[in-house]
C-alpha cells in the first residue's frame, strides 16, 4: 500500500526482514531482534554480533528521501547504544 507515493515502512520493514533472512543468512529467533529499546528510543532491527547487538538498522519506506533528521536518528541510536 502506499501512501502519497511512498511504500508504507511496515512493508519495507518485512523486504528488508526477508533479506536479512533470506539472502544474509542471519537466524530470525538468534541473531535478529526487531525494536530494540536505546534509551528513550527503539532502533527497528538489530543484529547480534557474538552476545551482543552491535549492527543497528532503522527501516525507512521505500520513497522515502533520506534527509539529515534521518542521520541523526541514526546517529543517536549509535551513540546511546555504544556501537
């Protein structure tokens, strides 16, 4: 479905899933968690590196163009999260 042109993030979120999944390798109930809390905020997924998440992925609709609010979110998430 898409909304004023731009693919809904819930449906990019399940492609990028898919590839994490699909195409990576990565186990869905072991290596991958969705809304991972950092501080006052959640980071859509995250992937184990050992016993820890270490590599942070926010999710945006396809369409969407990026700009430096976008960054930044990211860029807290890194920060608080200490990666």
């Amino acid at each position: 479905m898409k909304d004023g042109g731009v693919t809904m993030e819930s449906e990019t979120s399940r492609v990028v899933l898919d590839i994490l999944t699909d195409v990576l390798g990565y186990d869905p109930y072991e290596d991958i968690t969705s809304e991972l809390k950092i501080k006052r905020n959640q980071c859509d997924y995250a992937i184990k590196d050992g016993k820890d998440y270490h590599k942070l992925i926010e999710v945006k609709p396809v369409g969407h163009k990026l700009n430096s609010g976008d960054l930044d979110q990211v860029t807290v998430y890194a920060m608080d999260h200490g990666t």
